[in-house]
C-alpha cells in the first residue's frame, strides 16, 4: 500500500517595523548606532590625553594617529611604513558620567570597508566600559557611511560615573578623533598606561578580519590582563624585519609577541628569527619573548602542499627556539600553531585570516603562555 503526504510549505516572514517619525526597514536606532550627533555637546580632543598604541608617544609624527614616528618612513619597508598609518590597536580612555555618548572622526581613506571584512571593523570605533566588577564589556561600535562620522554612539546609559575604552579602527586611519558628551556631563581622559605587551605581526595581528577592533585577539588579551597593548601588525608584510626590531627596542614592554609566520617560508624563518630575537635580547636583557607558530590554514586539511608549507614553517621556528635556547637566550616562551582557530575549520574568514570566533580561540591558545610569561 503506498501512503502519500501532503506537505504544507513553511513561510517564514520577517518584518521591518516602523519606527516613530521613521521609515519603514530603519535599523532600531537602539541597535544602530548611526544617528546624527545632537547639540548642546562638550566635545574632548583624544590627542589632549592620549591613545594607547602609539610607541614612542613623544616623538614627531606626520599625523597624530600613526603607528610609528615619522623618522620610520625611509627606515622600514615602503609597505610597512604606508600600513604603520593605520591605527590598529591603538585604545583611548576616558571616565564620564554622561547618559550619551558620540564620536566625531575623519578617516584617512575613502575606503571603509573590504569584500571580507566589514566597515565596522575595518574604519569603526568600537566602545567597552568597565562594569560594577571592574570587567570590560562591549557597549556600542560605530557604523561609519562616509569618511568623516559624526554620530551618537550610544544613549539611554545607565546612571554612573564608570571607564570606557574607545578602540580605533584597524584598517584604516584616523586624522582626528573627538568624544562628545551632553554639556553638564563629567569627563575626565585617561592617559595611557605603561609597559604595554607589544604584538609584531601580519594580517592577523593587524586586525583581519575582525567584525569590529575591539574583537581582536590582541585587543581581547589586552582587557583580559587589563594592560596596555601595541598592535604592530603589518598585512602581509610582519617578515621579522631588522628595522621593525629597531623600534621594537625602543619600547618599554612587558613582552613581545612575535607572530610572523603566516608572512614567511620556512627558509626567511631559519634566516631572520635569531637574528632578530639576539637583536631584542641586546637591549631588552630581561624581557619575555614569545615566538608563535603560523596557525594552519582552515582549509589545509584538504591542501596538502598548504599542509606542508604550515609544517615546514613550524619546523624551522622550532629549530630556531632550540637554537635561541642553546646559545643561551633565556625568557623564551613557545606557542604552537596547529590549533590557534581550534580544530575545526570554523575558525577563518577565508581559511588564513581570523573571523571573530578564530580571534577568541587565539586569544585563549595565547593567555596562559603570557599568563606564565608576565607571572600573572
């Protein structure tokens, strides 16, 4: 006997409602982040304070918001010196009472966004504050349209006088950038922090492809040790360049973190690490430094010869460290690559750079290594 089923079609509909004196399909301005700035605001200079993420804060720059002081252009590559303009990493302070809070920006480029990874991330300032506990926790990220923003970021904020962390965005740079809050409110800019851990690397620590700053691994472990950082991350160019290393040095650091594999080969690997880490060691005697293995790429698995080039590289950084170790380089920490997006291909935006899951997962492949290198 044969039974036959009737089966009905589920539709699922889903509405944009209207908001008041607003167009139907409007995100709900509670989420959006993108309404204009309203008067009546007392508008704070960031560069009056300062950011962290800038090294060598004192010295002369082209535009306030660089990475590296101006002498660095003709010193470090071309590339380095044009990518050391964005401000990835870079995080202003600040303590306010205000129910409200807006940002007001100009970008360097016209270009906010990339095919792989979103204008908030790329060109957005992302805001934390310190709950009653004294946890980071994500508020609000700005959703740039144009090259300059001038939005309200967030309102309806609980009573309470409390600290908030401002990040930059990552693949972009910043001519200026300025808080407002509500005429009458309290305000008070942090100034940066000492001893920051300081990230040299590639895309990855660049920001690729975070959903917005404030999700990168660098950025995580920041708010995870409560320290400061400096994200000296160069897409496809982190090649463990001598002239880098000499700015490196000139850092007051709690550790260095050098993650440049997914920019080298294994033979750059067996011919720039010592060097560079004796380079390190020279000036900074004591410091912690901590070598990482490239993660494999997600899709490795299925490529062999990607498979091996991944394999090659973890070789030749581990032939390096033991070296390192036997000529007497001490306060060498190690972090193997194999499981840094986790082991199960979810962890990359397009099998090499990080989507927001792969930057958590690093971040915790990398805090118990710095845990134990900063004895924290």
């Amino acid at each position: 006997m044969t039974i036959w089923l009737r089966l009905t079609p589920i539709v699922l509909l889903t509405c944009c409602v209207a908001q008041e004196n607003g167009p139907i399909g409007r995100l709900d301005p509670e989420m959006a982040a993108a309404d204009n700035a309203a008067d009546g605001l007392d508008w704070h200079d960031v560069s009056k304070w300062g950011a962290e993420g800038r090294i060598l804060p004192s010295a002369k720059r082209l535009r306030w918001f660089d990475r590296l002081p101006a002498d660095a252009e003709g010193k470090v590559t071309k590339a380095v010196w044009s990518l050391s303009r964005h401000s990835a990493g870079m995080m202003v302070r600040f303590r306010t009472d205000a129910t409200a809070i807006h940002v007001h920006y100009k970008l360097l480029k016209g270009s906010l966004a990339m095919s792989h990874m979103p204008a908030t991330g790329v060109s957005g300032v992302d805001l934390y504050a310190r709950d009653d506990t004294g946890r980071w926790r994500w508020v609000q990220v700005a959703r740039p349209s144009s090259q300059e923003v001038k939005v309200q970021l967030v309102r309806g904020l609980a009573s309470g006088t409390r600290e908030y962390a401002a990040y930059l965005p990552l693949y972009n740079g910043v001519e200026f950038l300025n808080i407002g809050v509500p005429s009458g409110s309290t305000f008070e800019g942090q100034r940066p922090r000492q001893q920051p851990i300081v990230f040299y690397g590639t895309s990855i620590t660049h920001g690729a492809c975070a959903s917005r700053p404030g999700m990168v691994h660098t950025a995580i472990l920041g708010r995870r040790f409560d320290s400061p950082v400096i994200n000296l991350g160069f897409s496809g160019n982190g090649r463990m360049h001598q002239e880098v290393g000499d700015y490196l040095t000139q850092v007051d650091a709690a550790a260095y973190v050098i993650d440049c594999l997914p920019n080298m080969n294994a033979a750059m690997v067996q011919q720039r690490c010592v060097p560079l880490i004796k380079q390190l060691r020279e000036k900074k005697r004591d410091t912690p430094i901590v070598l990482v293995e490239d993660r494999r790429n997600t899709n490795s698995w299925i490529l062999p010869a990607r498979d091996a080039h991944h394999t090659a590289n973890h070789a030749a950084l581990r032939a390096a460290f033991e070296k390192l170790q036997a000529d007497g380089i001490g306060n060498l920490y190690y972090i193997e690559g194999d499981a840094l997006y986790g082991t199960d291909g979810d962890g990359a935006t397009d099998g090499s750079h990080a989507s927001d899951l792969g930057f958590y997962r690093q971040a915790n492949v990398f805090e118990p290594v710095l845990r134990q290198a900063l004895n924290r």
